[in-house]
C-alpha cells in the first residue's frame, strides 16, 4: 500500500511540474517547446490554456491528497511508543578527557 501511494505521489510531483512548465508566462517558460509557434500550434491558444489550466488544478488536488494520505499512513504505522523528540533521554554522554598542556623542549 505505501509503495503504490508513494510512487503515485512522486509520479504526479513529476507531472505537476511539467504541466507548470508547460503554461503561458511572461517569460515563455517551456511554450517553446512544441516547435515554430510553441506548444499551442496544435490546439488554441485558450483551449491549451484551458486544459493545461484544469490539468495543473487537478494533478494539485492529487498532489495534495496523496501527501494528506502518506502522512496520515506512516503517522498510524510506527511502532515506537516514543511520539515525540522531546520525550526520548538523552543519550549518555562521556566526558572527554582533558588534554596535557603542551610541554617546552630545551
């Protein structure tokens, strides 16, 4: 179960970016990418906003449930009865010993 979430979630971060990339800015971002007129010479320039638009909503919303879902899975699967940093000891610690002061030679 937490292998198929995890690569889901790491496979829709992959494409949420490409998809970011892939939209219209004012600096052309990948719009170039497609060829001579950019990524939208096979669609209009609104129906390639459109859908990278909704696409990048939607992979977003995945993103962000998948990453609800990762947490909420290892928070209810680990054995430890410690929960927190805080309330563990901590750990023994030696004192070092102390080093001889420097001794002149003649």
């Amino acid at each position: 179960m937490s292998t198929v979430l995890l690569v889901s979630h790491l496979l829709i971060a992959i494409f949420l970016v490409a998809f970011i990339l892939l939209q219209r800015s004012s600096g052309g971002a990948l719009d170039g990418l497609g060829g001579g007129n950019g990524a939208s010479s096979f669609l209009t320039a609104r129906g390639t906003g459109n859908f990278l638009t909704k696409a990048t909503a939607i992979l977003a919303t995945l993103f962000f449930i998948t990453s609800m879902s990762l947490s909420l899975y290892y928070k209810a699967n680990t054995n430890s009865e410690v929960k927190s940093i805080l309330e563990q000891a901590p750990a023994e610690q030696s004192v070092p010993a102390v080093p001889s002061a420097p001794v002149a030679e003649k």
